[in-house]
C-alpha cells in the first residue's frame, strides 16, 4: 500500500453529491507515464514483509500465494472498469442526466444506493487508516533495531512512535497543501527500491547458505497468511478508476494493467523466494531487519524512516478530509463554531485526535507481518475481491453471460471465505505470539 499524489488520489472517498461533482474529462497521460503511476500507487512498504510471508508459508506457496493475488486482484479491478464503460453508456433514471462514475464510491452508489456509498467509502477510508497504522510501525521497529543490545532492541518502538513520530506528525498536520510534501512520496519509494536492492545484494551474499529444502510448503494453512500479506503488497483499489480515466488513449489501460502486474507479480515472488533462501527460520516480518548494522544497512532504514515520516501525511490526507467533512455537516458543531478562526481550531483538533488514535493502535501492534496480513485478509480482501464482483453481478447482471456469473460467484465466495478464515489466522497467530 503506497502514498500516491494526484489530484484524482487526494480525494478519492470523497465523491461528494453528484450535483457538485465534475465531470470527467479525457485525459492526458501516456502509456508510459500510467505504467510508473500504477506501479507506484501500489508498491509500498508492504513488499518488505514479503520474505516473512515466504517464511511462513514456505517459498513455493508463497509464491503461489502471490501469484494468485495478483491474477485476482488484476481481473477485479477490470470488473470495476467493465461496471463503469457500462454504466455511463446510459443516462442516469432518476435525475436523466448523462451518467458519470469518478470513484468507487460512485460505484457503491450506484448499486445499493447512499448505503452503498457509505459502505465503500467507510471500508476504503479504514484500509486507508490501517496503511498509516503499518507506516508507524514500520518507522518505530526499524528505528528500535538501530539500538540493540545482544541482538536485543534496548529502546521499544512505542517509544519512537510517542517521542518522536507523533509530534513530528502533529505539526506536519497543520499544512493543508499537498503539495509541499509531495517530493517525499517519490523519496519514499526511490528508498523502496534501494532497500529492494540492498537486500538482495545482502541474499546473495548469503548464497552458499541457500536451499530450495528450507520448506515448499510449510504447513497448508500458511497459504492463507501469505495472500493476506500479497493482497496488502497489491493494494491500490482506491486508485483503479482514477489511473484509468487519467489516460489519453483509455483502450490501452488493460494492457497497461497487465504488464504492470505482471512485473510486479515476478519482483514481488523472486523477492520473496530470495529473502526467505538467505536467512531461512531467522527472516524477520521486516526483512530490513535481518541487515547487518553498517552504514549501508542504517543508512537504508534511515533513509526509509524519513521519507516515510513525511508521506505518512499523504497516507492520513484521506482520513482527515472524511472527517472534516462529516464533523462540518454535524448540526451542533455548526452552532458552537465562532468564526472562520474557531473552525479552523476545532477541525485541527480533530486532526490531531485522529493522529492520537492511530498511534496508540500502531503502538499496540506487535508485529508488522502479521498485522498486515491481518489487514490484508479482511479490508484489502472486502475492496479486492468480494465488492468487485458484487457490484459486477448487480450493476452488469442482465449483460454477463452464465459463466461471466459464475466468475463472479466464485470470485465473491472465495473472497468471503478468504476474509474470514485469513482473520481468523491473522488473530489466531497473535494470540499464540502473546
């Protein structure tokens, strides 16, 4: 899960009445450019837990794991696609206007109505909360492995997330313009990449110690956890519509889609496969972890730290808007409210409530692997897969063909049973962690 900025990310919950929204106009962007924002809007720190993941499940379930969340999270998100080219072909029954769907709520709208909406942007608005949750956790344990006693962490993370993240992100939440903090979200992915890269060299240093016997399968229901992991590594739902109607030549997105997932698919398994090869029952649920501490190693997760210290407002930009905008349609709040002054003060204040909130829960959060799979298995599952195919068999119903029903039958069960029995996992391995 990664922080994006784009004028179509900065709101994408907030759809707002169909009277004040614009329309959608054509877009711009190249094939090319698609292909980067695709690959950015979805790979995050997400990837780092991977080898964990592998660890869990073993390297060739893991991989499977991976391979099969992509598959479905690629064709889910071109159900999304189908639902609105066939939605605005058609005027709108009750207003007669031209239809025009912008977000996923929309989508939820046009399904089951206000519910529907609600719904989908109250689940997207908490998957977005559960990325900013994995941010701090991320920063504060790799910051607590940077001093470590007997290969013992001698400052806990809750320490760095209360002392030091909390009110650097307090006074952050003060600028409202994106656009000072942007170049950081580039930052925090080139970091991305050049921790991928060190951590590779570190497994390949670590060759002679390979072995495709370290486990292929370890354990049947350690599949279920690595797709949680992987459905979380490939999240970016929020983003589907808007990266697709951002493009000049739209017909081109599917393919653009595609090879997107493909390569991210292949990255994400060899990284796996290689991180769990090296350290083998030692990998960490962040593999950064499993770095030795010199200068190369402290200045990646220095570096990381940073840059995602300062996205991390990028990843709560959502949140803050859902509730400045449902605490502003609250009657007493209008009546107490002074002046322009006075709302201001009251609306920072539930920023930093807000802030408050997500970082006594991260430091809550024991572990980064599980918490994300966690994540993964219910929120990222529900936005996957399991209202994807809804909407599809609601929206497109009297169109698809019996096994284009069939798809999305299965697709919606199997995500169900996904969620539930991937929560239940989840859970089940923190309490025997405790």
């Amino acid at each position: 899960m990664s922080a994006t900025v784009d004028s179509s990310s900065t709101a994408p919950l907030l759809g707002g009445p169909p009277s004040t929204r614009r329309r959608r106009t054509a877009g711009k962007a190249t094939s090319a450019q698609t292909l980067g924002n695709i690959v950015v809007s979805i790979v995050g720190t997400g990837v780092l837990g991977l080898p964990y993941a592998f660890r869990v499940a073993g390297w060739l379930a893991g991989s499977l794991g991976v391979a099969v969340a992509g598959v479905s999270t690629f064709f889910c998100m071109l159900l999304l696609i189908q639902c609105r080219d066939g939605l605005e072909g058609h005027d709108d029954e009750e207003t007669g206007d031209a239809t025009h769907i912008q977000s996923y709520g929309d989508l939820g709208a046009k399904a089951f109505g206000t519910t529907g909406r609600y719904l989908t942007e109250f689940l997207v608005l908490i998957s977005q909360a559960g990325g900013s949750v994995a941010y701090l956790v991320f920063i504060g344990q790799n910051l607590s492995s940077l001093f470590t006693n007997t290969s013992r962490s001698i400052i806990p993370p809750s320490i760095f997330i209360f002392l030091l993240l909390l009110p650097l992100e307090l006074a952050l939440s003060f600028i409202r313009s994106l656009s000072s903090i942007a170049p950081f979200s580039a930052f925090a992915d080139a970091c991305n990449v050049l921790a991928m890269a060190i951590v590779i060299k570190e497994d390949f240093q670590l060759f002679d110690r390979f072995s495709l016997e370290r486990g292929a399968f370890n354990g049947t229901w350690g599949l279920p956890f690595a797709g949680g992991v992987a459905v979380f590594c490939f999240e970016g739902f929020s983003m589907t519509l808007a990266l697709e109607a951002s493009m000049a030549d739209r017909r081109k997105f599917r393919w653009v889609l595609l090879l997107a997932f493909i390569t991210i698919t292949l990255v994400y398994i060899s990284f796996g496969i290689f991180g769990y090869l090296a350290y083998g029952d030692e990998t960490k649920d962040i593999i950064t972890l499993n770095l030795p501490n010199d200068w190369s190693a402290i200045t990646v997760k220095v570096g990381l730290c940073v840059a995602l210290a300062f996205t991390f407002p990028i990843m709560m930009h959502p949140i803050y808007e859902i509730v400045e905008m449902k605490l502003t349609s609250i009657r007493w709040f209008q009546k107490v409210r002074c002046n322009a002054y006075g709302e201001r003060l009251s609306l920072q204040g539930a920023r930093m409530l807000v802030l408050l909130i997500v970082a006594i829960i991260a430091s809550c959060i024991p572990g980064f692997g599980t918490f994300i799979s966690l994540v993964g298995s219910t929120l990222c599952s529900l936005l996957s897969f399991v209202l994807p195919a809804t909407f599809h068999l609601l929206l497109m119903g009297s169109n698809l063909k019996l096994w284009q029903r069939a798809v999305d039958y299965l697709v919606l069960l199997v995500g169900l049973a996904f969620a539930c029995y991937g929560t239940y996992d989840a859970l089940s391995d923190h309490i025997k962690g405790s």
